[in-house]
C-alpha cells in the first residue's frame, strides 16, 4: 500500500525534548493517526525516531527535512519507515531511491514533479503547499500531470485540509496543527489524541 493512502493526514512533528517522542507517538496512534514524520530540524529528531520505532510498533515513523544523502543513511539507520524531502536535488534523489524505503520526495513547480516523474517517482510531497499556490496550483497542476499524486504540506490547517483531501490528485495532507508546541512542552497528550481524531476523520 502507498505511504499516501495510510491515513489522511500525516502530523509533521518538531521534537526538542526526545522524552515527548513515544508518548506523543502513542497519542498519535490513538487518535488514528499512525503514520508520524519526525523533522530533522533538532538535536533529538534521529533519537525520537529511534525510541518511536521501538516503544510505538503501532507507528510508521518515518523523517522529515531530509536535506542531503548523510540525512538519509542516518534516518534509516536510526529507524525511520519512510523519508520525506522539501525539495529534491539529484543527489538527494538518487540516495533516496538507494535507502530502500518509501519516500516522498518535495517538488512545488510543474518542472521539478516532472523531473521527478522522469525517474519513476510518481508520488510526492507538495511544498510549501500554501504558499505555492494551495489547492488551485494542485488543481492546475492535475491536469497535464494527472498521473503524480501529492501529499501537500506547508501551511494546512484543520479548516484548509479537507479542501486539499477532495482533490483527485491528493492522497494526505501534511502539518505541524497535530502537535502544538505547548501541548508537547505541557505532557497534553488528550489534547494531542484529540486533534489526532479530528483529524483521522477529515476522510
Ligand atoms: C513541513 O515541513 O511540511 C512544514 O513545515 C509543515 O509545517 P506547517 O504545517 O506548520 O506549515
């Protein structure tokens, strides 16, 4: 099954304190939410991904902002199920394609999804979705490429999600909304569990 079809919304985590990351997870989890990408913006990301792949079975941990082919080795090293790129260079493509899981490469103009299609990869993130253009650049976009399918992230909100999830050529969105900072920094895991369900039940 593809990593786009797993759930409709994928939570796009900031982890600073690597002791948030499995309750969190398991809050994710609960509210029907599994699949989980943990940014390698800091310190602890590659840590959190580790304790979530062995404390969470129920989470398809993958990480986020994998920038160079050193991001790659050391995510799935670390644990991670899936990769996840703002953007794609050749490079960071072809390591990508080597790491032998499941990736979602980032593209935001309709040359850079069809240098990317070139080698096969007909199924990608769309960044900073928001500030590309949203959901009618993604609608422009279906129709001369209609065979690519996104997981758009960058600026989504509950209110915008749903709007994203009605087109043909979106599978799941992506977003921060799932785990605010202060609910990660105060322990609210109900609060997280909620937002989680509200989310799972966008579709
Ligand atoms: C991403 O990397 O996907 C974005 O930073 C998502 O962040 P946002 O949901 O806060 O826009």
């Amino acid at each position: 099954m593809s990593l786009l079809d797993l759930a409709p919304v994928i939570p796009v985590v900031v982890i600073d304190d690597v002791e948030t990351a499995v309750p969190m997870a398991r809050a994710l989890v609960a509210g029907g939410l599994p699949v989980i990408e943990v940014t390698l913006r800091t310190e602890p990301a590659l840590e959190a991904i580790g304790r979530i792949a062995a404390e969470v079975p129920d989470a398809v941990i993958g990480a986020g902002t994998v920038r160079t082919a050193g991001d790659v080795t050391a995510s799935v090293s670390a644990g991670a199920r899936f990769l996840v790129s703002p953007g794609a260079t050749p490079s960071l493509a072809d390591a990508m394609a080597a790491s032998g899981v499941p990736f979602l490469a980032g593209a935001a103009t309709a040359s850079e999804v069809m240098a990317l299609a070139e080698r096969g990869l007909k199924e990608l993130k769309f960044f900073p979705a928001e500030a590309a253009g949203g959901v009618p650049y993604l609608k422009a976009l279906a129709g001369p490429l209609p065979d690519v399918r996104f997981c758009p992230t960058g600026g989504i909100r509950p209110g915008t999600a749903a709007d994203y999830l009605a087109l043909p050529n979106v599978g799941c969105v992506g977003g921060t909304w799932l785990t605010p900072a202060d609910a990660l920094a105060t322990g609210d895991w109900d609060r997280v569990e909620k937002l989680a369900a509200e989310a799972a039940a966008l579709r």
